[in-house]
C-alpha cells in the first residue's frame, strides 16, 4: 500500500509539472490573414493601385442585407494556362516605328509581370489578315510542292517583335498561330478575301503548309505551343478568310491536318478547332468531338466574343455547355477587340467593362486561357488592308511617339499580373447581381479574387472565406482584384 501512495504522488506530481510547464509557454502567434486590395476605377486615379491592405477577421452567419463575395478555396476547376493578346503584322509595324524607349515601355508594360501586367500567352497570323498592310504567303503562284516556302514577310516586322516579347516574358511566351486564308490559288474563289474554300486536291498540300511554317518559325529560334485550324471559319470577310462547315473541318482534321502534325513529329502541339464566336460553338465542338478519329487531335475548342448579331446579349452559357458535354477538351478565348476605331472615343471608360464582363464570365464557364486582338495599334486603329479599324488596349501615335493605354488593358491586367499559368479556378459567389467576381488558387497559394461593379454607385461590401471576412469598398464603375495570403 505504502509503494501504491508511493506511485500515486509522483504521478500526482508529474501531472502538475505537466500542467505548470504547459501554462508557462508563451503562446504561439497565428499570422493574420492578410488582404490586399488593387483597385481601377473610372473617375480616378486608381489604374490596378493599392488601394487598401486589410486582414480577415471572424465573422459568422451574413445577412442578406450584406453584400458578400464568397470564396471556397476547397472546390477546384480548371488549370489556367495563361491571358495574353495577338502579335500582329499591325501591331509589329506600329512597333517598329516606335523610339526605342518606347518600345521598352510597351514591353515592359505587357510582358513583365512586375512593371507590368504579365502577359504569357500570344497569338499570331499565318499568311496576312486583316490587320496586315497588304496582302502575302509564304509560296510562289502555284507550288502545290511548297518548295518556295519562305517567311520573309515575317522578318521585317512580326519575327523581331515576337523575339522582343518573348525575352520580355524571360523565355516563358506561350505562342499560338491561326490563318486567315490559304493562297488564293487553292481556294475555289481563287483569291483569298471573301470567304471561298479550300480546293479537295490542296488538302494535303494546306496541311503541310502549317508544318513548314512551325518549322520555318523553330529555324527563327521562335517555338509554337498551338494553332488553330482556321481563323472564324463561317464568316465571309471583306479581307482573308475561308469557309469550313463543321464536317469540312472535322474531316480536314482527322484526314489531313491531325495525321501531319503527328507525322512531322509535333504530337504535342495544340490543336484548337471552331476559332470562332460563341453562337455557333456546340454543334461545331459537337460534329467534330463525337468523332473520336477527329477528337484525338484536337486540344482545344477555341472562341470569340462577335456574335451579338442582334443585340441580344453575349452568348456566354454555350461556353459552359461545351465544358460540360466535353470536360477533356479544353476552352480557350481567342480573340475580341472592340470594333469601329474612333479616336474621340479611346477613353471610353466602356472598353474595360467589356473586357472584365466577358472576362469574368468565360473563366466561370471553364475557359483556361484568354487572348486579346492586337496588343497595339496605331493612331488611326491600323494599320490595315481594308480599313476595317479597330481598338486595342495601347495605341501609340507614330507621328509623336505617343501612348495611350486605354481602360482595356488595366482590366486585363487585374487578371494576367495576379493569376499566372498553373492557378486553378476556385467557386467564387457573389449575393448582389451588381457585382461580378470570379477567383484562382494560384500555385505560390495566394488566393486571386477578381470583383468587377457595373454600377455607377459605391458598393460595400465583404469578400468572405472559411467564416472569415474583410470589408472592402468596390467604388463606382471599378474592378478589384483582392490578393489573400497568409
């Protein structure tokens, strides 16, 4: 009894030492949560500024009188890959004749990623388009055999602005190619404006044309992630352009171009079908994906934003049907500008908003990169062959040498500086119709949330996450992107 009262006070003993030892540690700071916020606004300075710095707080149970942006971290989508705009013959001649410090400004401006917005992902023409000063290939009249096969129009211009971009990004540009057209010669109309098709016997001969063109560009050190079949194959353009019914170009696809590209060696190039609007999406990614000889080479469905033929409103749901029937085909924004350059209108505070609705919208319906038009024009919004005029987020005047960045490319910028290649998307809610949002896990773990208001009045309110919030004040016509770290 005496070795069990024994036991029992040195356990009893221990015990207390336990407790006292435990009492006695300092107790262990949890780093706050901490919340930035960068802020452009119409009517203000604020161009992507800092525009306040907060931490999360508890903060239970919202009522619905509070606005709130929810975020859940837990459910993931899509693998972003990157947003990013065309390297045009228009843009590269605007480019060229530019001082060279403003040549760096732009540079530095799109592609840097810290005295810019970060621009990672590029697209560029095969043969001329539109926004070319005159019309060209790479061929003699004639050469079915593609012997002639030269991309000395490129040199002067294009080539030496993708190099430039590609070095501003430090090596990292994620470059895809589109045509316009095929030479006049293999087309039924035998010109390369206004639409026509492509002749059954230049079949093989137009597929070998993509491959002597990645190649052409690889000998120029400059290397291709993709391409796309066809720039908008159902629009009949006053400038190049060429028509593929969704069976022309699924056939294409799996007896032609597909069976090339892996000939030649370039398996792993993305392939990107439809290259065109929203309206017609499903039935073109249906026809072809239901093929599954057609389907192995495809990558990507790729889209633009002109199909408001009827004011009607954008067609933003076909979108999210073609993710749903198709998850293992990826989406893909390609193209869109704001049409009909006027120069009284360059600061139209409208431009931006266009960009962050579409924006918010294509990345919420599973699209994993976006690309702008041209990332540059002149002060005519050219040049162009046709006259078909445009804008882009920067014009440079090449008279005066003079830049002006329009509320386009700082909408784009609360998107490429703040979510970069390999963020997945994470749910992002909104209770008031007035503001949009969206948001990414990025790969360092910082949370990117993006809230754009559409209204001409201030918005309180607070973005929400694992029962905890921050009050954040969205100011009139504006678009936020709240970065959160630990």
């Amino acid at each position: 009894m005496r070795h069990f009262a024994s036991y029992l006070t040195l356990v009893l003993c221990f015990v207390h030492f336990q407790a006292f030892s435990q009492k006695a540690k300092p107790a262990v700071a949890v780093a706050p949560t901490k919340v930035q916020v960068y802020t452009t606004a119409d009517s203000t300075d604020l161009r992507i500024s800092l525009s306040a710095t907060l931490e999360l707080a508890p903060f239970g149970q919202p009522l619905e009188t509070q606005p709130c942006i929810f975020v859940d971290p837990g459910k993931t989508y899509q693998t972003f890959i990157g947003i990013g705009g065309a390297i045009t013959d228009a843009s590269a001649e605007t480019y060229a004749k530019l001082p060279k410090e403003k040549q760096q400004e732009i540079l530095n401006r799109y592609f840097d990623p810290v005295k810019g917005i970060g621009y990672t992902l590029g697209r560029t023409n095969i043969n001329s388009c539109d926004f070319s000063s005159e019309m060209y290939t790479y061929v003699k009249e004639g050469d079915k055999a593609l012997k002639s096969f030269d991309v000395a129009p490129d040199r002067k211009f294009k080539i030496p602005l993708i190099k430039d971009a590609i070095t501003a990004t430090g090596g990292k540009l994620t470059l895809f190619a589109s045509p316009w057209s095929p030479p006049g010669w293999m087309k039924d109309n035998q010109e390369m404006l206004h639409g026509g098709k492509l002749k059954p016997e230049f079949y093989q001969s137009w597929a070998n044309y993509y491959v002597k063109f990645i190649l052409a560009y690889q000998k120029e050190g400059i290397a291709f992630w993709g391409l796309s079949v066809q720039n908008e194959p159902m629009a009949k353009q006053t400038w190049e352009s060429c028509i593929y019914t969704a069976e022309e170009e699924r056939d294409f696809i799996k007896k032609y171009l597909g069976p090339t590209l892996w000939k030649a060696g370039m398996q792993g190039k993305k392939l990107i079908a439809w290259d065109h609007n929203r309206d017609l999406i499903y039935q073109r990614a249906m026809t072809i994906l239901r093929d599954p000889e057609a389907a192995k080479y495809v990558w990507g469905i790729g889209f633009h934003w002109y199909e408001d033929w009827t004011g009607g409103g954008k067609l933003f749901e076909n979108v999210k049907r073609v993710g749903e029937a198709f998850p293992k085909t990826h989406l893909i924004f390609t193209e869109g500008c704001a049409e009909s350059y006027r120069p009284n209108q360059i600061n139209d505070w409208k431009w931006g908003e266009t960009y962050g609705r579409s924006m918010i919208n294509d990345f919420n319906n599973g699209t994993v990169g976006w690309t702008d038009w041209n990332i540059l024009l002149d002060e005519r919004g050219g040049p162009n062959h046709v006259g078909n005029f445009c804008f882009a987020p920067v014009h440079a005047d090449t008279r005066t040498g003079a830049i002006t960045y329009l509320s386009s490319y700082y909408y784009i910028g609360h998107f490429s500086k703040f979510i970069r290649p390999g963020a997945k998307r994470i749910a992002s809610t909104s209770s008031r119709g007035q503001l949009l949002t969206t948001a990414f896990l990025n790969k360092d773990g910082s949370i990117a949330v993006i809230v754009m208001n559409q209204t001409k009045e201030k918005i309180e309110y607070r973005v929400w996450i694992n029962g905890e919030a921050a009050p954040v004040v969205a100011l009139p016509r504006s678009i936020q992107t709240i970065i959160i770290t630990k």
